[in-house]
C-alpha cells in the first residue's frame, strides 16, 4: 500500500481552519498544529482534541485553479 498525500481540511472546534497535505488525518493535524507555531502543544491532549481533519473538498474547502497543482 502506498502512503500518498491526500489534502485534508483541518477544523478547530468545527470551524475550518485551512488545508493541510498529508498521508492521514492524525498527520495532517500535527504538521498544522506545527506550521501555526503551537508546537509545544503537541502532547496536550486536550488542545490536540479541538482538531478535526477530514480529506478536503473541491469547491467547498478549496478552489481548483489551473495554475496550481494540488
């Protein structure tokens, strides 16, 4: 089984929060939690709770463009 990289949108508290590219949702939510410089929390079970990642849908959690390559 091959691991590829899947878009995943990423919720806090229901709310989407952005889109993150990874091979699974746990993942996704950690390269996050990373970019937005929380990193610290990573071990914080419940900050980590608060997140949700679901495989992004086009033309609902992003737009398709012709001159990017999702």
């Amino acid at each position: 089984m091959r691991n590829e990289k899947k878009l995943f949108a990423i919720y806090k508290k229901g709310e989407h929060m952005g889109n993150q590219k990874s091979i699974d949702e746990i993942e996704a939510i950690e390269i996050y939690v990373i970019d937005s410089q929380f990193e610290s929390f990573l071990c914080d079970v419940k900050f980590m709770e608060q997140y949700k990642a679901v495989v992004a849908i086009e033309n609902l959690h992003f737009f398709k463009s012709k001159y990017i390559n999702l």
